[in-house]
C-alpha cells in the first residue's frame, strides 16, 4: 500500500504521524509513504526525528489539497492507497485491520475508520450528500440544536460511530482506497482547494458502483483542524467556496442559485448573530475577513460581459 501525506505547516504533527506508522504493525506489509509538502513555511520537515522511510516531493508554491493528493497519486503503484492527514496518529493495527477487511470484501471501494479526538471520544468522521435544505439548517443553527432531526449539511452528527455502516463519505483525513478504483473515477477534482473534494470524490465513486464503508472496529487517533486553525479566516473563505462549487457541479441550477444567493447575503448575518450571542467576540474579525475573501473572489469572476463565470 501506498500512503499520501500532504503536510503544509503542520509543526509536530507530522513527525509524530511518521512516527506512529514506524510504531504500527508492519509485518508482511509492504508501505511507500509520501510527504507532500506545499511549500510549509514552517520547521515541519525540519522537526521529523521517525527514522521511518519516506518519499519527499516538495512544490514550490501551496498548489492545494486536492492537487497535492494528486501528485502523489501519480507515484502510487500499489493495491491500495491511503491518503493521511499529518494531524492523525494511526494504532499498531490500523494498516492490518484496514487492509484485511478490504481483502474480505471486494465491493469497498473506500475505507474509513473511527476517529479519536484529543480528549478521547469519537469524532464525526462520515458525511452524507449535501442537499439544500440541510444547508438551511446549518444556517439558522437547528442542525446544531436538534441534530437527529434537522440533518448537518454534511457531517453526519446523528450517526451511532459506535456501528460499522455503508455511508456517503468518510472523511479525508484517513480515505483509504483501491487504487484501482481511482484509475477508472480519476482522482480529486483540482477545482477543489481545499474542503469538499473527499465529498466530490466519493460522489463519483458511488456514482459508478462502488461503495465507501465506515468500520467501527478500527480507529486512528485525529486531532482535527491541525493545520487550519492558524488561518481561520482562510479557512471559512475556502470551506464557502468549495461549497458552492460543489453545488455547482453537482446539483441542479434552481438549488445552486439559491445556495449562493443565501451563502453570500444571509448567511454572514446569521453567523455574526451566533457569534454575538455566544459572546465570541474575537471570531468576529475571522468571519468578516473570510467573507471578504468570497466576495472579492466572486466579484472578480464576472467577466466584461456581465456573466457570471462558476468555474
């Protein structure tokens, strides 16, 4: 198997992944690791000790998540590729437990595991597809307060993670796939930055047969927005965009229309609102700069003749 790692100013978090997979039960495995790194201006590949072996492709500019996990996709020649966030730590069997249930049933296109967070509970980790309506309960905050009933746009809040299912998607911090599958889908759509292009991905996939199982009786260690959390007002600019590109792409033109219509001029008040209730006052600055960025992006995609360019 082949295992992908796209690091960019991840601190110690990479070297402390490297060194759980040196850690893991590699017995009889055969693993090539790549980093790829987008261009981190931080001591990150500098703080790696793990004497485990890796492959290091640097680009010279941040090209994107989605691209980065193509790059090294182009070098993957294995049965099966995982794609690894830095910010995970994999448990001695992980790679055993991954690869024998994919063994055992060859209609698993993708594979994802348990999350555990820094306090020791289960993370969300699975999403289904987004429809608008789930945007809307997100946006007035009921997927919040009544999760079992008013659906998340995507992450699956009211999912038992304690059982093992058939889901829409895992999340991409541990994808764990047969190559194969990725050679007849094509990898991540590269319009993605960064967020949604797991979702995407997955959207294809099961589009053309396959399927993506969640196993309950594996698990990682996630620490979750590792990387992120230093660029918060990015990190809403992209999360935003890659929404609405995904629905561009994916749903029909009325939904679309109505998405974007209710991202750009409703949504921001409705956040500004939740912020100011909860007294998180210092987030205020993160939301209006991220949505500066969606709107200079927006506005500098009508070409001269007034249209409205999506891609």
């Amino acid at each position: 198997m082949d295992i992908v790692i796209v690091n960019w100013n991840s601190g110690e978090f990479l070297n402390n992944c490297l060194t759980s997979i040196e850690k893991s039960n590699l017995k009889d495995l055969l693993i090539n690791i790549i980093v790829v790194d987008n261009e981190s201006g931080d001591d990150s590949l500098n703080r790696i000790t793990s004497t485990v072996k890796y492959r290091l492709i640097k680009n010279n500019e941040n090209i994107g998540f989605a691209k980065a996990c193509n790059v090294g996709l182009l070098q993957s020649r294995s049965k099966y590729i995982l794609f690894l966030n830095p910010d995970t730590e994999v448990r001695e069997n992980t790679f055993q437990k991954a690869i024998t249930t994919m063994e055992n049933n060859n209609k698993i296109s993708v594979l994802g595991v348990k999350h555990i967070d820094e306090n020791g509970n289960i993370a969300p980790s699975c999403s289904r597809f987004p429809k608008l309506r789930y945007y809307f309960y997100d946006m007035i905050g009921l997927s919040k307060l009544y999760p079992q009933i008013f659906h998340h746009a995507t992450l699956m809040l009211d999912m038992d993670y304690s059982k093992s299912a058939f889901v829409n998607e895992v999340m991409g911090a541990f994808f764990f796939c047969r190559k194969s599958v990725l050679d007849r889908v094509g990898g991540f759509d590269e319009r993605f930055f960064v967020y949604y292009e797991e979702l995407d991905l997955s959207y294809r996939i099961i589009k053309n047969g396959g399927k993506i199982f969640y196993d309950a009786d594996n698990e990682i260690y996630h620490k979750g927005n590792g990387t992120s959390d230093q660029v918060k007002a990015k990190r809403l600019f992209y999360s935003l965009r890659s929404r609405i590109k995904y629905s561009f792409k994916n749903d029909n033109k009325v939904n679309t229309i109505i998405l974007f219509l209710l991202t750009m001029f409703f949504e921001p008040f409705s956040r500004l609102l939740y912020l100011i209730l909860k007294g998180r006052f210092s987030e205020i600055k993160d939301l209006v700069n991220g949505y500066s960025f969606l709107y200079q992006y927006y506005i500098l995609r009508i070409n001269n003749n007034g249209i409205f360019i999506t891609e």
